[in-house]
C-alpha cells in the first residue's frame, strides 16, 4: 500500500512537472531561445520518446539516487540536496526535542483538571499559536526578540560555520505552531483518561496522585496523541518553507521553494519526491506504532 | 456522531443562530470574524485611500505629511496608506479563502456522498485518489500546483479545492457511511427516490453541523494558506494588497519599519483566531446536545 501510493505520487509529479516538453525546454533553455535550440534540446534530453517511457527512464535514475541535474545550480540535484536535507533533519530534531516534551506536559496538566484555571490557560494559549501562521509568528517573535530586546540573530544563514544560537528563532516558531495542536490532542486524551473506572479506582485506593498520573493515566492518555506527534513530522516539511524562507536557513524547505521560484524542475521533482516519501514513511510509522501501543488495533 | 437515530433536526438553519449566542466563545469568535466582514464590505468606505495610490514613502504610525495627508497606520516603501491596503486587503484576502473554501466544498461533499451512498468501485477510486492527495505534505502541494499552474487568483481556488477536497470528502464519507442505513435512508429508497435526491436531500441536510463546525476551521486554514502563498511570493498578484504578500515586499525593512509587517500580521492572526475561536464554541455547544 505505501509503495503504491509513492508510485502514484511519482506518477503525479512526473505528469504535473514534466508530461510537456514544450514548457520545460522554456524553463531550462529561457523564453529567448530560438525554436531550433528547443528542438535541438529536447531531442538531446530524450523528450521525443512518449511520456510513459520517459518516466520509467526517470523512474529508473531516481531509484538509483540519480535526480537528474539542477538548472540552477548546475550540479547534480543530489549534491544540492543532501547537505539541505541535513540542515533541516537539524533543525527539526531540534524542534521535535523541545516541543514534544513541553506540549505533552501542557495537555496533561490541562487535561488533568479539565476547566481549571490551568486548563484554560493552556487551552487558550495553544488556540492563540495554532492561529498564528508561521509568518506572523516570525514577525512577532522577531519584533521582540532581535529588533527590541536583541538576544538573537535575525537570520540563520550559518555562513560562518553552524552557530546554535542562529536555529533559535526558527525552532522557537516551529514549536509555538506545532505546540498548541499536539497539546489540545494531548489534553483531550489526558481529560478522558481521567474520567475513567481504572483511574478512579487507582484515587479510592489511596494511591499519591502523582502516581495515579504518570504510572496509570499518562501510558493510556499518550496512545491517540502519538499518532498526532508523529505526524507532525509530516506537518512540519510545510513548516519549515515558511520559518526557513523567513530566516534564510539553507535547508530542504528553502530550497523546495527556491526550485518552484526559479522554475527548476528536476530539483523541484526531487524535493517534492523526497517529502512525500518521508510523509509516507511517518504516516507507516504511526499506523505500526499505534498498533504496538495499542494491542485492541492489531486483531482489526 | 451519535449512534441513536435521532430525527432530522427541522431546519438546520434556523437552529445555528441560538447556538452561536449561547457560547461565549463562539460569540467572541463570531465578533472577529463579523468585524472582518464587515470591513471586507464597507472597504470602499473605511479605507482613507486608494491601496495602490502612492503618497509619501515611510510615513510612521499617526504621521500627516507635508501636504497635510493623515495616516493612522503609516505609509509602506512606495507611499500606499497601510490602513487603506490593509482594509482592501481584508476584501481580497476573505473573497479568495471563501471562495477556495466554497469551491473545495462543492467538490469534497459531492465526493463524499457519492463514495459513501453508492460505495463499490466508485469509493474505491474516490478514496485512492484522496489518499494519494492526502500523503503530501500540504505546502509541498501547494507549492508544486502554484509552479505549475502559475500565480493568480483563479489557480489558488484551484490548487486549494485540490488539496482540500480529499479531506472534506473523507468527513462526509464517514458520516454517510454512519447515515445510510438510518431508516428514513430506507422509507425514501423505498419511496422510489433517486439517489441523487436522497444524497442531497436526505442525507446531506443531517450533516450540516458538523460540516459547519469543519468549515469554520478550514476557512481558517484557507485563509493561512493564503497569507503563506502570499508570503512566500506565490500568493496573489501584485498591486493589490493581500497581507501575506505586504508582509513579503516588506520585511526587509523592519529593522526601521516594523510597522509595515506587524499591522498585517495581527489582521491575518485575528482573522484566523477569529475563526478558529467560532469553530471551537460551536463545537462545544455541538457536544453538551
């Protein structure tokens, strides 16, 4: 199943990005080129063969690792990738490290006493960030942070070698986007959890109540939301085109947008390849590890 | 979604207004989101000027210049009234995630009813392609259609309906599928109805709640989209205003003009809480009936 859907998804973008030859030879050779110059190229790039044989060729060459050549660039796209695909698995490590554990923290505080004072604090401080899109959130948070108090860079270009403190205001707009979503599941699994028999019967015992929330009511509560935060990873390859745009960071999601800018097909086919792969792949893993989680699934 | 099979409620219609009142939630959201018609409608009034005419560049907040030119919000780089695009911006930016919205509506609901009432192959298909649709990632669509299709109004409604109709459609599916066997379904197919009518007629009519919780959110995340296309330089074409792209020509300026990218910011952000703060108490609302 999930090969197939990435065969159908690589079908999808060879169609969308390069079924006409005619308007990719424009975008590789120029709007001033010359019809014969077109001519001349097509034929040399193989775009006179029918197009589902065009794309087993292509097929064939991404399999092997082989993305075929950036027009911008003018380098293999695999050369330009891999070092934004490690600026960016950086970057989002980073991200995942501090918002994991911080929004799993608010939703159980928050769903432990469902209409409390803190349960509504946290409540309508992850509706405020998950209203914020990334922009604006980098806006606001550069206003305070770099135009007025200072602290940090205003840009995460990293051109003089990798500076830590340049991935603070990217991770720090991820996380406040990311945060009130996984949080909001978190406190709604938590809340739950909490009105049910076995939770009840672990308060009659006589049981502290710290323990009745962390051996009892967290491993049941974190079964739905693991889902949510590993999709999250999913969530977060759009995330980074606007925070990496925004800062200047020369990862993955920089560059996909600078192929769709710049018209550079071949890169933005590998982009576009690359991220739904990994969307594939957490999609596999939440379904496998949801059903480890939770052994009711597996006899379904 | 409740298993007992309660009546149709009489008139869907009638029943959202009371329900809006009663959360007060819903009735801050509701305010927002009101606010911001309402400027969308009354631009021509509102905005002091013409979004696009050119004044005096980098005027601050509350500056009059030198011909006696008064600017509550201040000037952008080539001398057009923030205020006045910004309320132009509203029109624009609430006409394109509305009529995204609605069209990705139109296509998802029709879907879903047709893959849910009429199951078979029809679903099947319907429902691969809605896979397919659904494991990219949203922006990484978005951003391949734009680059192929191009930049303009009409290509965003485009681009949006493609990449929201397949969730919209998994919505609808899953509650056709919880409303096909209820038996007003059956005395109408036994009535004679056609399928169509029972779609749309029968069926439909007892989702409406739900979808109206669901397209408060999407408008938000429309809207969202919007103001990141725009922002990202793939959004609606220049000179008319739209806040993401203000929020792109100009913030490279603010270290000496933060003004021209926070007042933009703070109108999508409200917009969207706006939005988002409805959707929330009209779902509680949803839950305590």
């Amino acid at each position: 199943m999930m090969l197939a859907t990435m065969l159908a998804v690589s079908v999808l973008t060879f169609l969308l990005l390069e079924v006409n030859g005619d308007s990719v030879v424009v975008k590789v050779l120029g709007p001033y080129s010359t019809d014969e110059q077109r001519a001349l190229w097509l034929t040399a790039n193989g775009y006179d063969e029918p197009a589902f044989l065009r794309y087993f060729t292509w097929l064939g060459d991404v399999l092997q690792g082989d993305f075929g050549d950036s027009i911008r660039y003018r380098a293999p796209v695999a050369d330009v990738l891999w070092p934004r695909l490690t600026n960016t698995a950086i970057l989002a490590g980073v991200v995942f490290a501090i918002m994991v554990p911080l929004s799993i923290a608010a939703g159980v505080l928050a769903g432990m006493n469902e209409g409390g004072a803190t349960d509504r604090i946290i409540s309508t401080f992850s509706i405020l960030t998950t209203s914020i899109p990334e922009f604006a959130s980098a806006v606001f948070l550069s206003f305070v942070f770099v135009l007025s108090l200072g602290w940090f860079p205003a840009t995460s270009t990293m051109t003089g070698g990798f500076q830590p403190i340049q991935l603070v205001m990217p991770a720090m707009v991820l996380v406040l986007f990311g945060f009130g979503y996984v949080a909001r599941m978190m406190r709604a699994s938590m809340a739950e959890v909490m009105q049910s028999n076995y939770i009840r019967t672990a308060v009659l015992r006589g049981l502290p109540f710290h323990r009745v929330i962390l051996r009892h009511g967290l491993r049941n509560a974190l079964i739905a939301p693991f889902t949510v935060i590993v999709l999250q990873i999913n969530w977060l390859l759009s995330g980074v085109i606007v925070v990496e745009f925004f800062f200047a960071y020369r990862g993955f999601g920089a560059l996909l947008l600078e192929a769709s800018l710049t018209q550079d097909i071949k890169l933005l086919q590998a982009c576009a390849m690359v991220s739904v792969v990994v969307a594939v792949a957490t999609q596999a893993i939440a379904d496998i590890g949801y059903g480890f989680l939770n052994p009711r699934v597996r006899f379904t | 979604m409740s298993e007992a099979s309660a009546p149709p409620p009489p008139d869907t219609r009638r029943l959202i207004l009371p329900k809006v009142l009663s959360s007060p939630v819903a009735v801050i959201g509701g305010g927002i989101v009101g606010f911001w018609c309402l400027v969308a409608l009354l631009a021509p009034v509102i905005a002091p000027y013409s979004p696009v005419q050119q004044l005096t560049p980098f005027q601050q907040p509350g500056a009059t210049d030198a011909t006696g030119n008064f600017f509550w919000l201040g000037t952008d780089h080539l001398g057009r009234d923030l205020l006045s695009r910004i309320v132009w911006g509203a029109r624009r930016v609430l006409f394109f995630s509305i009529a995204a919205t609605a069209s990705a509506y139109a296509v998802g609901v029709s879907m879903g009813l047709v893959a849910g009432y009429l199951r078979g192959w029809i679903d099947d298909v319907v429902s691969t392609i809605a896979n397919i649709v659904l494991s990219f990632p949203v922006l990484v669509l978005y951003v391949v259609l734009i680059s192929v299709f191009g930049a303009s109004g009409s290509n965003i409604v485009l681009a949006v309906t493609l990449a929201s109709a397949p969730g919209i459609m998994r919505i609808v599916r899953g509650i056709v599928l919880d409303l096909r066997n209820r038996d007003y379904v059956a005395s109408a197919q036994i009535r004679g109805e056609s399928a169509l009518y029972i779609m749309f007629v029968e069926i439909l009519p007892n989702a409406t709640t739900l979808l109206i919780v669901d397209a408060c959110l999407r408008l938000g995340y429309v809207t969202i989209t919007i103001g990141v296309l725009g922002f990202l330089g793939l959004g609606l074409p220049p000179p008319e205003p739209d806040w993401g792209g203000m929020v792109n020509e100009t913030r490279a300026m603010a270290t000496f003009a933060p003004h021209l990218t926070l007042f933009p910011c703070l109108a999508i952000s409200s917009l969207v809480l706006g939005l988002n703060l409805l959707a929330d108490g009209l779902r509680e609302t949803e839950l305590k009936d």
